[in-house]
C-alpha cells in the first residue's frame, strides 16, 4: 500500500526475511494449536502460518483501521509476532463482535496476536523507539468432528417444525403458507472465496456444522450464503436531549465546521424500526462453486444466536429530524449464513434467488427427457415467479422452456415477468414455437402483459423497436411466426399512437414539439416492420391527428432522407407519409390570414364551468380582456388549462379583495403564431419537393 495517509510503515518482503533457530519449529507449532482453539478451529483442523511482512514502524508511523485481504483460499485469520523492541505507542487495536482489544508488544519477550481476516484493527502511532512484527497468514486445513447425536436430533426436529408451521410476517395479522427456507445467520464476516464449510471461524463453524447435520438428519439441503443486514434504529446524539430538533435547536454556533458530526458511535440508540437482510452469493449444495444471487430474506425466514446490534457495522449513517422524519441511525453489518431448506422444495427456494440457474435446470430437465419432472418444478415457482427481476437475457432460455412444458398456464406464467424491450431478431425461433405450440389466444395475452403498464413508464421503453424491423422479417420466415409479427407490430403501434395523440394535443409547444420529435424513430421503426396492410392502417390513423403531429413527421422524414436508403424509404412507405404532410402544409399556407381585429382562440375544455367561462371568453372576437374573480382551486385549474394548450395568453393574479382576480389578456403571439407557421409550412414545402418529390 503506496497511500501513506492510510498507512505509514516500513515493509520488507517474506523473501528477504529467514526464519530459523531449533526450538523455532516447536515454538511455532505450539503456538499454531493454541491458536487453533482460541479461534474455536474444529480440533482436527490443522493451521499453517505463511510468512507476509516484516514491518518496522519508527516514531509517528500507523496503520489506520482497515480489513486484511483473503492471501489464499485457506486463509482464516493472520497472526501478529511482535519482535521484543523498547518503543512507546504503536499499540494494536482489534475490533470484532462489537468489543475492542487493545495489545502492547513487549521490550523484552516475543508476543503473539491472533484474529480472523475479517476483524477490523489498527496500529496506533508510535510515540518513541521502533515497532518491529512479522505478519503471517493463518491457513487452515480442514478437519472434521464428530457430533453429538442429542443436539442434533432436537434441531432436526426444530427444523420440521419450522418448514411445517405456517408463517406470519412482522405486525401481520393473516398466516402464510409454512416457509421454504431457513437462513441462520453467522457472526463473521467472509469473502466469495473465504466461503466454506472447512474454513469457518470461531462458533460459527461448531454451529453451522451442527445445523447442517441436522439439515441431513431432517431431509434438508444446506449452503452457505453472504448476507447483508441493515438496521434502522431511532436514535439522537449522545449530546442532545431526543425532543431538541423538534423545537429548532438544531443551529449551526457560529464558527462550528457544519460538516463536522459526531461520530457514529457518539448515538443513543432505541428502539428498532426496521430490519432487512438480503443474500448475494450463496455454494451450491454440492459444494462445486457458487453463483451471485439477489433473495430478499422474510423475518419469519431469519434466526441468529447474536443479534446484529452485537456486532460492528461496516457503515453507519445518521439523519438528523427532518420534519416528519429522521432522528435515525441505519448501520449495515456483513454477515455469513446457513440456509436451509427442505429436499423437496429445493427447486423453489432456490429459483426465488437465482430466475437464471432455475431456467437452466428447467432446460435441462426438458432436454434430458423429463418433462413431468420439468412441468412439477415449473409449477412450484408460481407464488413468487412473477416477482423476478426477470434479466433480458434469459427471455430465449424461458421461451424455449415454455414451449418445451406443454402447460400453457404455466408456460404464461414464465414469461410474465419479461418485458417488451427484451425482444430481439433471436427471438423469433422461441416466439414461434410458443405460438405453434398454444395458440395466437395464448401468446397475445403474454405479449399484452409484456406491453403492459410496468413498460409504459420505463424511461427507454421505444429502444427496443430498432430491433423489431428485423425481429418481424424473421417471424414471417416461419408460418406461426407471421401470427406473433402481427401482435408485436399491434403492441408497438398502439402505445405510439397513444403518444402520439397525447402529445399532439398537449402543451406547452417547446415540451410537446420535444416529446413529438422524440416519437418520430420508433414511428419510422414500425413502418419499417409493418405489411402493407398494417403501413395503410398507420397512414391512415396519422391523416387523423391534429396538424401538430406534423412537429414529429417532419423531423422523421428529414432524418429517413439522410439515414435509409431509397429501397427501405420505398418500402416503408415513407414517400406515401411525405406527400401527405405535404398536403397538410399546403393547406396550411394557403390558410386566409387572420382579420386585424379578429381576436377569438379556438380552445375545447374539459367540459366543467369553468372551462366553459374561459371558452366563452376565448371565443369573443372582440374581446380581449377578461378580470375573473376567483378562488385558488379555480385559478389553478385555469392555469393548467392555459398553459397545457399553449394558448396565446397572459394571465397574472390581482391580489386584492377575496377572492383575488385573475386576469386573462389575449397577446399578439396570435398573429405572429400563424404568419410563422405559414412561412414554415412553405419552407417545409419546398425541402419536400426537393428531398421527397412530394
């Protein structure tokens, strides 16, 4: 480590230190069984100490606190041996279970420290003289113990009790099904490749083999997973009354730092508000590997023989009182686990973590022969499937699944959890088979949940239609492929010609000509992978919109000029589009201009008293002002009205009497609105004769 803010020592390699002596083997070996037991080591593990350092620490030198990295897979600790060397300071503090140790080398005797690898600790700074250790790293090779049959057969039947018991969330009132699994969490912190059932420290390997003996005895699997538990605590700084921010005593004094806090300990803690533990990685019950994974654990799923609030968080953030929130303390702890769950539902506990390891099985059952097998593991994911974080990816592996089960309910249900913007041409050999296997009625109710409300807010929800021109080629390659064409074709028209008329009619114009110009690709995309019915279908639908839809056809067809070759303009129709926006414009500018003392606005409302008000005024030729009394709530729904039309108005409140009175003034944008939309309609006219022929 270069950062010498961090760390400030003087280091020398394993390579240039000898260690030797004859009663060095012998003292080392004693002192690796003792340790051994002290770090409650199963009795026939057995350790082996890997020189790492020599680090001499001279007067001011530290090491700030910090973990010790994983050297090796084997590695379960690092232990300390502290050359005799007269110095003051330079004291090691380890941290671990929420308590702190503090120990001083000797001037005259060599002294030995060990701790786990996942222990926090520090060197102070030396104050005089020098402090000189050997590190080592503690590797242990795996041993096995016997266990007592009396604990294990009362735990086996603990465990029947809890996968046979229905269970009951937290402040809930209605019992759930009994659960799927049972996640018993550690007291020490590990790594992906410090995870094992051999290198497991201190109690948490006397426990976890006790349970997962149990586990055995109980027709269960076990595996070991890596947690993350975070805790939300009322709580107030040890220096303020809990009531002082309630009552604005929360000022900076003048000339305090405002970024300076306490520290995250410096908090009285009360009562508990929220608890949530999640996994991320877990083994595989065989013990090859492992995989990431991403499970929410239920409190009624979760145990523990210490509590998080007995160990040392990782993080800890405080907010202060914010109103009608704060005066909270979260802390994040790392923390290892047992999960257990039943042989037979093995399947289940293990797709809610995992959509992609269960598809896979799926697929493997499938192709191995064993579809019932197949069908009945489908099936035991229903509860939750839907749940899923679904990755696009795995949408052809679910296809070919769904197909392959021969159940079309639970085929469905597979592929609920996808989404449109999934789709790609490599999906069209699955899409088919789907589709040959249960039916147009089966896939359109799969394909409307997957254009359903959960897409329509996704911030890129149209990405995907760069795709579909040749997703759609593929389909129609394939009879039942045309089918599955048609309803994607239907899905993606529908939710832009739903856009396209809201947006159309909406303003302000700067926000609706942004929200216009944005649909004209996917626009162009679905030309592109309609037939030549459904392209007359579109043309026909846009002849229908409001001259404002011409704010998205426009810049489309000045960028289709540019982009698409004359075959794919042709073939999209696309020189059919321009002619029509060419008509459109030429009605435009040929529009009679507007009498000098013609002052009415065409404007339609929502149909309430109001509206009808504004669109009496609106519709006066004459009349150019209007003072409306009105309470809040009215002039609310007024300005929206206004300002959604984009309509050419001022509108201010007079506050003055009750209610205050809103005044409606008619602008000359009026005018100049209308001679700048001719100028643009025959500028428009005359790049479309030019790039379109039109």
């Amino acid at each position: 480590m270069s950062d010498t803010s961090v760390r400030d020592t003087w280091q020398i390699s394993p390579d240039q230190i000898t260690l030797a002596g004859p009663s060095w083997p012998m003292l080392l070996n004693g002192v690796l069984e003792h340790f051994r037991d002290e770090l409650g080591l199963p009795s026939t593990a057995r350790l082996r100490a890997e020189p790492h350092a020599l680090l001499v620490y001279g007067k001011g030198q530290f090491f700030l606190p910090h973990q010790d990295s994983e050297k090796d897979d084997a590695m379960v600790g690092t232990l300390v041996l502290s050359l005799p060397s007269a110095h003051t300071g330079g004291e090691l503090v380890i941290e671990h279970a929420g308590q702190r140790s503090t120990y001083r080398a000797s001037k005259t005797e060599l002294t030995l420290v060990a701790f786990y690898a996942d222990c926090r600790h520090e060197v102070t700074p030396v104050r005089s003289g020098y402090r000189v250790t050997l590190t080592f790293n503690l590797l242990a090779k795996p041993g096995t113990s016997a266990q007592d049959t009396g604990p294990l057969t009362e735990l086996a039947q603990c465990l029947d009790q809890h996968f046979s018991t229905p269970a009951r969330q937290r402040y809930a009132t209605r019992d759930l099904d009994p659960p799927n699994r049972l996640v018993y969490l550690l007291d020490h912190e590990y790594t992906q490749r410090g995870l094992s059932w051999e290198r497991l420290k201190g109690a948490d390997a006397e426990r976890a083999a006790l349970l997962r003996a149990a586990a055995g005895q109980a027709g269960c699997e076990s595996v070991l997973a890596l947690a993350e538990v975070k805790q939300t605590w009322d709580a107030h700084p040890a220096d303020d009354a809990p009531w002082d921010d309630y009552y604005g005593h929360d000022e900076d004094e003048e000339g305090e730092d405002e970024d300076d806090g306490p520290a995250t300990d410096d908090y009285v803690v009360q009562d508990l508000i929220d608890d949530e533990t999640t996994l991320d990685w877990w083994t595989s019950p065989d013990g090859a590997g492992g995989e990431e994974i991403s499970l929410y654990v239920h409190d009624y799923e979760a145990c523990a023989s210490t509590p998080s609030a007995d160990l040392t968080p990782y993080e800890a953030q405080y907010e202060g009182y914010m109103g009608n929130y704060g005066n909270t303390l979260d802390r994040w702890y790392r923390r290892a686990a047992v999960v257990v769950w039943p042989r037979e539902r093995a399947f289940a506990a293990r797709g809610e973590a995992g959509s992609r390891w269960a598809l896979e099985e799926l697929r493997d059952r499938i192709e191995q022969g064993d579809p019932d097998g197949a069908r009945t593991a489908a099936h035991s994911l229903a509860p939750f499937w839907k749940h899923t974080g679904a990755q696009p990816e795995l949408l052809d592996c679910a296809l070919h699944v769904a197909a392959g089960l021969g159940v079309a309910e639970t085929a469905a249900m597979l592929l609920e959890p996808f989404q449109v913007g999934a789709l790609g041409p490599e999906h069209a050999g699955g899409l088919a088979a789907a589709a040959e296997r249960y039916g147009t009625a089966w896939l359109r109710q799969v394909v409307d949940g997957w254009f359903g409300l959960r897409n329509r807010y996704e911030p890129h929800r149209y990405e995907w239609t760069e795709r579909l021109p040749d997703l759609c080629t593929a389909l129609r390659a394939s009879g039942p492929g045309t089918a599955v064409a048609r309803l994607l074709f239907a899905g993606a028209w529908t939710a832009v010609d739903g856009d396209l008329r809201l947006s159309s009619t909406t303003g302000p114009a700067e926000v609706r000509r942004s929200q216009l110009e944005a649909l004209g690709l996917p626009l162009q995309r679905i030309l592109q992978a309609a037939d030549q019915e459904q392209r007359a279908e579109i043309l026909a639908a846009l002849r229908a919109q409001a001259d404002t839809v011409l704010e998205c056809l426009m810049p489309m067809l000045r960028r289709s000029a540019q982009a698409l070759p004359t075959d794919a303009r042709r073939t999209a129709d696309l020189d059919a589009l321009a002619r029509d926006c060419a008509d459109r414009l030429r009605a435009i500018a040929a529009r009679q201009p507007r009498a000098a003392d013609d002052w009415s606005i065409a404007c339609t409302g929502c149909g309430c008293e109001l509206c009808a008000t504004l669109e009496t005024f609106l519709g006066s030729r004459s009349r150019r002002v209007l003072e409306w009394p009105l309470a809040k709530d009215g002039r609310r729904h007024v300005h929206t009205k206004i300002d959604s039309a984009g309509l050419p108005l001022h509108h201010q409140t007079r506050r003055q009497g009750r209610p205050y009175t809103l005044v409606l003034t008619k602008t000359e944008q009026l005018f100049t609105r209308e001679q700048t939309a001719r100028r643009q309609a025959e500028a428009d006219l005359t790049w479309l004769a030019s790039s379109w022929n039109a």
